[in-house]
C-alpha cells in the first residue's frame, strides 16, 4: 500500500489504482464550477483575483460537472474503508450538488459543517449578501459503519467558543467552525511572488478534520492535493498521505511545504482524551477494601439507599439488583439503566462522596503499581 506520497495526475485515473477498502480517511475540496464571466474589479479599479483558474472552469455545462464529479466520487467511495470517514468541502455553486450525488452512491451523512470565514472577501458590488462561509460534509460509506469519532479531542480544539476554557471547561464541538482564510506567511506563494494556489485552505481546518476522524497511523487520500494541506496536516498528527495532483507546480512547491513539517507528538495526536479507562469490577473493589460488605449505597440527592453485598449486588427491599438498573428505578428513568457510577454515594468520613471517585483513586492505586 502507498504511503506518504503524492501522485500526479487525474484523480479518477489514479483512484482506481488503489485497493478496495484501503483508505481510513478522505478530504476532498474537488473543482466548485464557480461559473465567474468577465472581470471583477475591486471598489478602487483594481481587479480581484479570485478563483478562475482552469482546472474550475474546464466544464461546459452542468452535465458534465456532474459527470465528472460521479466518477471520482464512486471511486472514493469504492476505496473508502468500511468505517472511514469521507470529508467533501464547497461553496454554494457545488456543494448540494455534490451532496445529492454522495446519498445517490449511498453515502451516509454524520454532519455538515459550516466552516465561517473571520476575514470573508467583500461581496464588492453590494448586490448580495456577504458569502462569508463554505460548507463541508461530513460521511461515511453506510449507514452500519463504525466511523472514528474522537469525541473528547474535538472537545479539546473548542477553545474559541469556550470562555473558561484555560480553567479547564470543555463543551461539545458543535457544527458552526470559525477559522480565517488562508492569509499571511501561511499562504503560498510561486517563484514570482504570488499567490500559488486560489483556494488554498487553512491548516487549521484540515488539521481538526484529521484530528477528530481519524486515528493515529491511519491513512489519508486527498484526491485534489492542491498545496498539500491535507498531507502537512496529516504529518504534524502522524497520519499516513496520499495525495493526488494534476499540476505539476502545485507538487514542486508543496514538496518544499511538506519538508519542513514535523510530527506533533502530543496528547490531540495520539487521541489520548478519548482513551477508555481500564475496566474494574465491584467484586475486586470490595477484595481490596475500597468498598465493604453491607455498607450503604445513597441515591445522589436523595434519602434512599440500597445496601452493598460482596458481590457488588445492591439489596433494597430484600431484592437484590444491579447498581445500574437500581439507579434507573430509583430515579424513575425511561431507561432501564443508568451509569450507577455516576448516582450513587457512600460515607466517608462523615461526607457523601461519589463512588466513581473512590473507583478512579482504585484505578490509580491498582496501575501505579504496574
């Protein structure tokens, strides 16, 4: 299996050339068909060089925009592991197109996200409202597959919507993302000092799609490698590349980009938020002194209790009952079981506190010595 490579050429050529079921993760940003006539000038006469490059304009007509789309989106789809995740980004021109040629090949969609632009190009003429955002979805390849979701590291990159975040809050990533254009030093620029690419995307984007959907070691394919965000993204978080690119000065100057990009060894890399503590069972608990036989089990905020046995079974009423299904009772939920872990108390030292502390200082005590 390739790695760590860029290919060139036309992405619906290469895409067959990989196996089935071979890529964990996809980001493609593919041609938007902007369908730009004449010049557009600036307010002081200067005129804007926006995306008007050959590769956006080489359709004739929609038929075969979409024709073209079809074909390069089936192969992704064919290449795309059972549980991968596949990331599609546009503009208004393209993007309900291409979402309604994704659910005709079966794609199943997890979300769509609003990437905002803090720093928009003006809408110059004043005839329309600003088009200040582009809009990503998010996919798998069916409706059963178990895609990555690093749910507590999405947790972590929320910090500009969080207001107490360095005090350690967190909240879910929701699906409104608010990053600046591709500006500044960031931005590359070709022998003459211009600008390389028309639509070069932000690191930061392509870094929280790679970061959140994918693990480390997995293999990325962007089949529209452009600057090679994508490939500098998935370095940094030690994601394996696949890029597939039809221009040739595009690759010359993102191979210089991609060599001085190093691997962030860090805790949003390696997922570590989102690692599952070990499990520990009630019986090992009370064999260690850490809970005791026939002890009180109290209902978070609440009067009644249930009564612990050295099997980790909870008696209330002369019946015995897991903890869980005991805290659904009680607390007169829909479900039949809540995390117990998370309702019940016992004494110590003459306070309330929660079981789930006393199992975390177990976890503590028990791997400290391994």
């Amino acid at each position: 299996m390739l790695k760590n490579q860029i290919l060139k050429g036309d992405c619906r050529e290469i895409l067959k050339r990989l196996p089935d079921d071979s890529i964990d993760l996809i980001f493609a940003d593919p041609p938007y068909w902007m369908r730009v006539d004449g010049v557009l000038n600036r307010p002081e006469g200067g005129e804007f060089d926006g995306c008007d490059d050959e590769w956006d304009r080489d359709f004739k007509n929609d038929d075969e925009y979409i024709k073209f789309s079809r074909e390069w989106l089936s192969e992704c789809k064919r290449v795309l592991k059972p549980n991968g995740s596949f990331w599609l980004i546009g503009g208004m021109q393209c993007i309900y197109s291409l979402g309604g040629l994704m659910q005709e090949l079966g794609f199943w969609f997890i979300n769509d996200v609003i990437w905002q632009k803090s720093n928009p190009t003006p809408n110059f003429m004043g005839t329309r409202l600003n088009n200040s955002h582009e809009t990503l979805i998010w996919a798998c390849k069916d409706k059963k597959a178990k895609f990555t979701f690093n749910y507590k590291t999405a947790k972590e990159l929320n910090k500009e919507n969080v207001l107490n975040f360095d005090k350690g809050e967190r909240k879910q990533l929701g699906s409104v993302w608010k990053f600046t254009l591709c500006s500044g030093n960031e931005r590359l620029k070709d022998e003459n000092g211009a600008k390389l690419h028309s639509t070069q995307k932000p690191l930061a984007l392509l870094y929280r799609i790679i970061a959140i959907s994918s693990k480390l070691g997995d293999t990325v394919l962007d089949p529209f490698g452009g600057t090679m965000t994508t490939a500098a993204a998935a370095k940094k978080l030690g994601r394996n590349f696949i890029m597939i690119e039809k221009d040739e000065k595009y690759i010359k100057f993102a191979k210089k980009r991609l060599e001085n990009i190093k691997f962030d060894d860090d805790d949003i890399c390696k997922a570590k938020f989102d690692e599952k503590p070990p499990k520990v069972s009630m019986g090992e608990m009370i064999e260690a002194g850490y809970f005791k036989n026939d002890e009180k089990f109290y209902l978070k905020n609440s009067d009644k209790f249930a009564i612990l046995d050295k099997n980790g079974k909870l008696n209330f009423q002369n019946k015995n009952y897991d903890m869980h299904s005991l805290a659904a009772i009680f607390k007169e939920a829909k479900s039949s079981r809540l995390n117990g872990f998370e309702y019940w108390q016992v004494l110590r030292e003459g306070k309330k506190i929660s079981i789930n502390l006393i199992r975390e200082k177990y976890r503590k005590d028990k791997y400290a010595k391994c």
